[in-house]
C-alpha cells in the first residue's frame, strides 16, 4: 500500500458543513478500477458502450494503455449513473468553456474523472468535485520549485527523502479540477496543506495517492462521508456477450497528510 505520510484517524462523521455555514449531508461515492486488467476483449466490450463522441476521443490516443484508460473511466461514470437511476440512457457529457466536463441537464449531478498508468478512478457528489490518482512523481528540485506554495517550500528536504512528490502533485490537482480552472492555474497559489475540503487517502491493491476535493466541505469528518469501492471486469461466462459485467468491493480508504504539520 502506498504510504507516502504517517496515518491520521480516520473519522466515521457524516456531515459537513458548507461554506455558507450550514451543516449538510454530503455523500461522495467513488468508484476505482486497475487498467491492468483491461485485456483486448474487455476493452472492445467498453469500447462498444461508449457514446460516439468518447468513442473517438479514446480511439485518438496512440498509446494501447491510454485509450484503455479512457475508455475504463467513462465506464465507471456509466455504471455510477446506472446504479442511482437504472438503465436508462445517461446524460450527454459536454465540457464546459473551462474544458471541466459535466453532465447536460443533470443538476445535482456533479462528477470528475481521473487516471493514470496504474489506476482510474470516477467520483461523484451533489456539489463541485475533482478527483485525482496519482502514482510515483520522482522528485526533483525544479519541479518541486513550479509546484510549490510558500508554505510548502518548507518540506523539500521531507520531500527529497521520500522521493516522491505525487501526494503533493494530486492534492494540487484535485483542487484545480473541482474549481474548474484545470492546470492553467498556477500550482504554487494552491497550498496543499491547508486548503479546505481536501482528503488525501490510500487503498488496498492501489499503488498510488487518490484526493479528492469537494466545493464547501470541510476536512473534519470529510472522508467518513466517502465511499470508495474497487470494481473488477468478470470474465464472461459467454464469449458473445456485448456488455462487462462488474463485480464489486467496499474499500478502507486509508488518510494520508503531512505528519507533524
């Protein structure tokens, strides 16, 4: 299990409270996949599933592993959509001017994709959200400089001993996809360690950081109100069947933050 900080308690609350000063119940599902396991005829069965306009943005990917990828997220999103509201058709996607992509005419609805070479990862909520999984960032200085907040700077040797900047990367990244501004923002105006309804978390058989940023949540409690689950492609009984059947699996997610601070 990727460990890349001590472990704070995980807390079992289930409400936060928003920036209005309300307290709310704020449920955030997240669903996690490997890419690894996507074989040839896993991914044509996705690959058949998805609308044309995904259909193409995943075909345009040169590398075999990226279009995989691609195709897998969408597919958690359609199997998060289909269990709250059945097999009906799922809303059009479309990307808003910002590029953040969301559902036409789903209020309520929130979501955002992530992935990278080891894992996808779709997450949901009522409110803005951004997800980002992240495995090893090797470190280094230069990057380390473009990245980092002021407050932040005081970390670098903490940060040169573990080799490894990918908490720091994903926190940052989870943050700008749930604001909409994507990388455009500047990372260094980010700090990571004091930024509001941000949860960083490990989980079993993910070697990676997963964050999670949520719009009006605070961090006290935030991550009792997340569920996470692992979902793996069963092989098919029949060879001709045209849809990935899922099983699935609760998850601990383990709290990852910066010891001592």
């Amino acid at each position: 299990m990727f460990r890349p900080f001590e472990d704070a308690p995980h807390g079992a609350a289930t409400t936060v409270v928003a920036s209005s000063g309300f307290s709310m119940v704020m449920p955030v599902e997240l669903v996690v996949a490997r890419t690894d396991l996507i074989d040839a005829a896993t991914f044509l069965r996705l690959r058949a599933g998805l609308p044309a306009d995904r259909r193409e943005r995943c075909d345009a990917y040169y590398v075999e592993h990226d279009r995989h990828a691609s195709a897998l997220t969408f597919a958690l999103l359609q199997w998060l959509w289909q269990e709250r509201h059945g097999a009906g058709p799922m809303p059009h996607v479309e990307r808003a001017a910002n590029g953040k992509p969301r559902f036409v005419g789903a209020a309520g609805f929130e979501f955002n994709l992530s992935h990278d070479a080891r894992a996808c990862v779709c997450a949901v909520a009522s409110v803005p959200i951004g997800v980002d999984v992240q495995s090893r960032v090797s470190f280094d200085d230069a990057l380390f400089e473009r990245i980092a907040a002021p407050a932040e700077l005081a970390l670098r040797e903490r940060f040169r001993r573990l080799g490894d900047l990918a908490w720091l990367w994903s926190r940052k990244e989870a943050v700008v996809k749930q604001s909409g501004v994507g990388l455009r923002a500047p990372l260094q105006s980010i700090d990571a360690l004091t930024e509001s309804g941000l949860v960083s978390f490990a989980v079993d058989g993910i070697d990676a950081v997963i964050s999670v940023s949520v719009d009006g949540a605070v961090n006290d409690g935030f991550l009792g109100c997340c569920r996470v689950r692992l979902i793996e492609p069963i092989k098919p009984v029949n060879e001709m069947m045209s849809s990935v059947v899922w099983r699935e699996r609760v998850l601990l997610p383990v709290p990852l933050q910066a010891a001592g601070l």
